[in-house]
C-alpha cells in the first residue's frame, strides 16, 4: 500500500526535521553558554530599575547625568546596553517637582507607560530641606518622552517619602509602596540608647517602608498607607545587627529602609529592601514575606542575602536598592542593583546577578560578583 509508505516517509522527514532542529538549538545553547560577562555593567547609574517589554529591556535610575530627571538604556541581553538619552524632564514652569529626582520605575498598562518617581514637592511653605513627594509621568514609548500625569504628587502622607514602587496583584487591585524619609523621625531604640550613652548620637532617625492601595488611575490612594517594615527595635532581634551598620559603625546617626522591590510567587509575597546609608559601604538587601499584599510581613532568617564582598576578598561594597527581571528566556531570575568597586570610587554603578527561589522559600541572590559569569539565558 502506497498511502501508509507515505506515512513511513512523511513520519520520518518530521523526526529528521525534530532531531535537526534539536541538535541546532543544543549547538546555539552551547554557544550562549560560553559566553561571560562581567560586573559592573558599563552603567553608572543608582537605584536601577528594568523594565522587559516586547522583547527589549529597558533600564532607569538615578542620575548617570541626568539633568532635572532621568536617562533610559536599552538591551536585548541584559548585558550590553545602549544609552537613549532622557526620557523624562522635571523642574518645567508646569510640573510639580523641582530637584532630587530619584529612583524612577517604568511600568506598562493597557500599552500606556507610567513612570513614578521621586521629588521635591514645589509647595514647601514650610520650608523643609526634604520636602519628597511621589509623581507619576506617562508616555507611549517606554523611552519617552514622559510627561507628567498630574501639577501634583500622587498623595501628600504629610512627611517625605521616596523609592515608590508598584505592585500588580492577580485580582486586579494595584499596591503602592515607598519608604518614609528618615527626615524628622527621631525614634527610640535600644541602638539609639546604645549610640547615647557611647557620646556618638543624641538621635537616631529611621525611614520605614509602608504600603497603599492604588486607584486603578494612578490619581491617588485608597485607605490609608500600613506600616510595613521598619529597622528592629531591639538590639536582640537576629535583624539588628545589618540594618544598624550604619549606627555601629559611626557613619551617620540614620537607619535606613527602603528601595523597596515586590513580587509574588504561589500565594506568598516577596519584598526585598535595602538597609543602611545609601551612601556607605554597608548598604545590603534583605527581604520579608507574606501572605497579604499589605502584611503582615516577617523578615527572613538569611538575610542580609546582598552586601559587601570585602572581608572576603573582592572589592565591591554599597550594595542595593535592586530591582528583578527575567532572563530573555523567563527561566532565570536577576537580581539589578547598585554597587562601587575599588576602582569606581563613590560612582555608583549596575550590577546584575542571578537569584532564585529555594524549594523552602528561601530567596538567595548569588553575588556580588565580579567574575565572569555566563550570560542570561
């Protein structure tokens, strides 16, 4: 019978096709995985976000010599980016904010793109040497150029506040969190008690991270803003001792925390925050989870899981406020922060390492590294 020899060859042709196409795409993956790539990235830029969009990656943050607002760089790889300029331009006649332009993340609605950002607010009848509020600017590209949504921030707390960002829920509903300036914010603890009674602080002034909800809009909150994390009252909390570096180690009398980043995995929700001075060498990341958008969250065993290399040898130090992203595949998971090296100095620069989720919820980040690395998948 002719029909099932045709079946006989047709079926073979596809298996021939299969294992050819096979055969070439393990060639190419062993190709990919040759290839390294090293930290820092030739970025310098603070507080980096990534957005993946259609295929691109698209980088914002703070400074990078900016001008009143923020640069984007572009990349298919994760690894060589392309600088595209401005995208976002503040201190206008009409525009709510004035300077201080901080910690932007882009993020894409219904084939709009929104920037919330960080500034100082242009009403100060008081006067205040920090005055940050949270905007959010929109535009049709996710290089611009933005323009901002509204003449006013997106809600006034009553005290300054920095490093939005946004998290969309699976229900629908939309989470802003930032991180209260430590601005005015004296607050007792056993560390500030120890700083006292050593001479070195009369104060010790904290930044805490809160969350609200959202309108769908981005024109303002709904309820009022939660508390959510905040540096360890007791000098015993297994916390203490990381996020008070900056305190122990004479550096400033501040305890940060901030730069904060939030994602979901099954029913729990991750986020990742950045303690101590922004500035110094104890910069770190750690992380809390939940099992509600707005908490209660509980900080975890392992952190700090970001922080300086020295006492072990490398060179990198002020590690944080990172973002995540994907590998263009989807399959890796990266974790995007700042950091400076010997021969950086105090220019802040990108770094971008592999991170997972453990099988006991534990989340790991494996870096700082300035090694070769193989190059996202």
């Amino acid at each position: 019978m002719r029909v099932p020899r045709l079946f006989a060859v047709l079926n073979f042709l596809a298996i021939l096709s299969l294992s050819s196409l096979a055969a070439a795409q393990t060639s190419a993956a062993n190709k990919l995985s040759k290839k390294t790539y090293k930290n820092p990235l030739k970025v310098a830029l603070g507080d980096p976000y990534v957005l993946h969009d259609k295929g691109t990656y698209y980088m914002y943050g703070t400074g990078g010599g900016a001008k009143d607002g923020f640069l984007a760089y572009s990349s298919k790889d994760l690894v060589n980016w392309k600088n595209e300029g401005q995208v976002y331009f503040g201190n206008t006649n009409n525009s709510w904010s004035t300077d201080a332009f901080w910690a932007p993340e882009v993020y894409q609605v219904k084939g709009k793109y929104y920037m919330f950002f960080s500034a100082q607010w242009r009403h100060n009848p008081t006067n205040e040497e920090e005055n940050f509020r949270i905007g959010v600017a929109v535009a049709d590209k996710p290089t611009g150029p933005f323009k901002d949504l509204s003449d006013r921030p997106v809600f006034d707390p009553g005290y300054p506040i920095i490093d939005a960002n946004v998290f969309f829920d699976k229900d629908g509903k939309v989470y802003l969190y930032y991180s209260r300036c430590c601005y005015k914010h004296a607050v007792e603890s056993e560390v500030a008690d120890w700083a006292r009674k050593k001479g070195w602080y009369n104060k010790i002034e904290e930044s805490w991270i809160y969350g609200v909800e959202l309108k769908p809009d981005f024109s303002g909150v709904i309820g009022k803003p939660v508390m959510i994390l905040r540096p360890p009252v007791s000098m015993k909390d297994k916390q203490a001792e990381w996020e008070s570096r900056s305190v122990t180690s004479k550096e400033v009398n501040r305890r940060w925390t901030e730069g904060s980043t939030t994602f979901r995995r099954g029913n729990t929700y991750y986020m990742m925050y950045s303690a101590n001075h922004f500035g110094g060498e104890h910069y770190a990341v750690g992380y809390a989870t939940s099992k509600s958008p707005l908490g209660p969250y509980t900080k975890a065993s392992n952190n700090p899981v970001l922080q300086k290399n020295t006492e072990k040898g490398g060179d990198v130090t002020g590690t944080g406020h990172n973002s995540i992203t994907y590998s263009p595949n989807g399959k890796e998971m990266f974790c995007v922060y700042h950091g400076r090296t010997t021969s950086t100095g105090k220019e802040r620069v990108v770094f971008i390492d592999r991170m997972d989720i453990l099988k006991d919820g534990r989340l790991v980040v494996n870096g700082p590294t300035t090694s070769a690395q193989p190059v996202p998948y």
